[in-house]
C-alpha cells in the first residue's frame, strides 16, 4: 500500500487578539489522564535556526521537555519571557511543556497549548511562554473575569500523567500533542467512525505535504457521538478525486461510519506552519516540525459498499489535435487519457510524473483527469505513467509520441512533439510568440513492462533533467515493479 498526500487548502489567519484559552482538555475522560506512569515523553527539542528564543536546558526541580502539565491557576501566556501578554491559560488546562528558560532569575516554560478562537480557526494548538511560578506569572493580567490566585506562590503547572489508549478510535481522549506518540512517525493507522465538519477545500498541487499546514478540513468522531468537533482532526488531502469525492458521498453526508486509513506526521518531509500563523508569536524550526508531526493526515477512506465513481462532465479541450497527429498507440504503449489544463478535475502540477502499478493506483490518476470508468489494464504485463509535460498557456500544442529508456542508467522516460501553430491557426502573425511559463498537458499512458529497464527504474519526464543543479526533483521518481 502506498499512502499518497498531496497539498490541500491554505486560510490565512487575521491579526490575533488576548482570548481566554478553551477549556476542551478538561473534557478528557480521566481513564487516559491518571496517575500512572506517564508514557516516553518527547525528546527535548534540538538546537536549530530558531525563529524565536529557544528553550535551554531544563533545571532537575522543573517539568521536563515533552511532559504534559496541568495549570494550576490562571496563567498568561507571553510572547516572550517578560514580554507581552497575548493569551491565558485557564486552570486544569493541559499544555505539553517543549523546554525551559532562565531570564532575570525567573524560570519560564515554553509550552504548546490550545488557544481559542483566532478569526476562522476555532481552537488551535500553538506555542508560548508561561512563567514556571504563580509570584512571575502573576505579574500578568489575567483579565477576562478569571480572578488571579489567592496567594501567588508555588508552580504555575504541575506533571499530568497519561497513558495511550488500547485502541485507535480512542485516541481523542488524550490531548492533541501526545496522539502521535502512540505510533510511529508515518506509521499506517486505520482508524473507523464518522467524519463530520470543516471545508473540503482546494488542492494546490500533488507531492507535498503542506495540506498539513492548513486547518483540519474533517473531524473523525465515534459513532453516535453527539458532536464530533476536533475530537481528531484530520487533514484530507482534497487534490486527491477519490478522496474529494467521497466528502462529497451520500455515505459520509449521512454520518455512516466509515474507516479512515493515514499516519501522523509527514515523515521525513519537512513542513511549516506558516505563512497561516501570521500574527502568532513566531515557533522555531523544530517547534513547527513537531506540530506537523502532531497533524493525522488521511490517505485513504473506505465504506460499506463500492468506493464513489466521479461522474462529472469533462470541460471541452482547449483544443483538438488534427486527424492522425495524436497516436493512440506505439511500440510497448497506449494513450489512455489526454487531459488540456482546464480538464484536469484537480489542480494537477506541471513538470511532474506519477506511476500506477494497481488498481487503486490507477484509478487515483484516471479520475484527476478523466471521469467514468477507466480503460482496463493488464497490471500483470503493464504498469500506468502519468506524464505531465510543460506547456506555453499561449502554445499549449502538443503530441505523446513515444517511450524511450536508457539501459545503463535505468530510466524510462516520455516522447513529445510540440505541434506547430500553423496546425492551429489559419494564419500565424509574423510577430507570433509563445509565453514562456509551464502550464500542464496530462497524458495517461499504459506501459509494457518488457520495456521497463530494470526491475528498479528512474521514472522520468522526459530524456534530460529539468533542472537538477536547482533542486528541482519531481520530474523523476523511483518505481519499483514487483514490490
């Protein structure tokens, strides 16, 4: 199984205002926050670039990093140690504390915590400064009709213990920041009940993981559950049909219970929070690595019953290729789909290429461009490329013509012809020029294995790199035929 995760929609926030923090954590059930042993906290955040002041070193007499804490009275929450106040902690709220940092012989946690309610954005976890006594914190305005403590002395938090649940379904019983540590980074979860809530969206482009910077677009609660919002947030990548098409299912409009297949985190992948965070004090480069890895990405929905078949209309063409200019088929391939920019069902990027080797796979790419039931393929003899070339938006004229491979350096790669203007317009101005940007011209082509290379072949767009010396990497990937 291959998880595919692509780009969804980005909301930027408006300028935040001093709001009083949720007080969602205390709905917990307290069968997941106990008193037993906690479970492996965090490792303390790494030394990088940071983009605000970073943690140091944690005293013995203090919370460590990757703790959960509850707040012990009413704390503010700063934008630096001794700096401004922009939020406030409610007591019993949970923060997990990232690490600790001495100013002016105060002690201060840098925590992450649930806010509540930038513009758009409902509750949201972010990070700040609390002072690690109630005397420091005390310094703050509460505001808001939460009276200070009595007596400001003792610890602003004290250590929460908690315990991952038996089972997936229950994972919303525990704070948001400790969900991914009950797996492995990227490790596969399949997790069954009824999603509910948020904007389906807008994809941008395949192939990277910043849907994961975007709001939750779903909320995934148990069956029979009243209100399932943010239980567990699910970031749904919108680019890909199969799954936008079934948001868009009479199943899931209903609330039937339905199973959800995904990981936490991009993996290896680096993502950030921004630019959707502008007006929040600013995270370092690991804090926003650690909040992505926090984020429950979907890969794959299922239900009771056949998998929905998008049946939209296709746009017409920009254009037609002439009679005998666009082959149907050549030696070792067959054209399954041509798709001009405007007929792609989702924004799908130019200079890439994709591979199919099932079913599912190729079902996946056949509806990014095509809708109704696709050709049949012999996965046992062939495999699927979606080929996705550059072309002028002003001469978006072009022709598949063919598969060429390297032997010695293992790479197969499309053929094209970029059609003449003449083909097109009666009479070519002699001042006639073609834009330089790159927009996308999708082919779909299935391809007879016996050409493949190698059992293990480079992918690519076509016969040289776009741009390798400038980082430019989608124009090739690694496919694997008989894994």
């Amino acid at each position: 199984m291959r998880l595919r995760f692509v780009r969804a929609w980005l909301i930027p926030l408006a300028a935040i205002v001093v709001l009083v923090v949720a007080v969602g954590a205390a709905a917990m059930s307290s069968q997941w926050l106990t008193a037993q042993e906690p479970s492996p906290s965090l490792a303390p955040i790494p030394s990088g670039e940071p983009t605000t002041s970073a943690p140091t070193a944690t005293p013995s007499d203090l919370i460590g990093a990757g703790t959960l804490a509850r707040v012990t009275a009413a704390a503010a929450v700063l934008d630096e140690p001794g700096g401004a106040q922009w939020a406030l902690l409610e007591p019993d709220h949970h923060v997990l504390v990232i690490g600790v940092r001495e100013v002016d012989d105060h002690d201060w946690y840098r925590v992450e915590f649930e806010f509540c309610c930038a513009a758009d954005a409902g509750s949201e976890w972010v990070f700040g400064w609390v002072a690690a006594d109630l005397e420091t914190a005390g310094l703050a305005t509460p505001g808001f009709g939460i009276d200070p403590p009595e007596v400001l002395a003792g610890p602003t938090l004290e250590v929460a213990s908690w315990t991952c649940p038996r089972i997936p379904e229950d994972l919303y019983r525990i704070p948001e920041p400790l969900r991914h540590q009950c797996y492995d980074i990227g490790e596969i979860v399949t997790i069954r009940g009824v999603i509910g809530g948020g904007d389906h969206g807008q994809a941008l482009y395949p192939g990277d993981p910043a849907h994961l910077t975007a709001l939750p677009n779903g909320s995934l609660a148990p069956r029979g559950m009243e209100s399932g919002y943010r239980l567990l947030p699910l970031h749904i990548p919108t680019g890909d049909p199969l799954l936008l098409a079934w948001l868009n299912d009479v199943r899931v409009k209903n609330g039937e219970e339905i199973e959800i297949i995904g990981a936490f985190g991009p993996g290896a992948v680096v993502c950030t929070k921004a630019p959707r965070l502008a007006g929040f004090p600013p995270m370092t480069a690991d804090e926003q690595q650690l909040w992505c890895d926090q984020q429950f990405s979907v890969g794959e929905i299922h239900g009771d019953g056949p998998d929905p078949v998008l049946e939209a209309p296709l746009a017409d063409p920009l254009w037609t290729p002439p009679p005998g200019v666009q082959p149907a088929a050549g030696a070792g391939w067959r054209l399954l789909a041509s798709a001009t920019m405007n007929q792609l069902a989702v924004t799908v990027a130019s200079e890439t290429v994709d591979d199919a080797l099932n079913v599912e796979e190729y079902r996946r790419l056949w509806l990014s461009m095509a809708s109704g039931e696709p050709p049949a393929v012999d996965f046992a003899t062939e495999f699927v490329v979606r080929f996705v070339p550059p072309v002028s938006s002003t001469c978006p004229w072009i022709a598949f013509t063919g598969i060429g491979t390297s032997i010695d350096e293992g790479v197969l790669y499309g053929i094209y012809e970029h059609l003449p203007a003449d083909l097109f317009i009666e009479t070519v101005p002699d001042n006639f020029g073609c834009t330089t940007d790159a927009s996308p011209h999708a082919f779909l082509v299935a391809v007879d294995r016996s050409l493949a290379p190698a059992d293990e072949l480079r992918l690519r767009l076509q016969d040289e790199r776009l741009c390798e010396e400038c980082g430019l990497a989608w124009d090739e990937v690694v496919v694997r035929l008989h894994e």
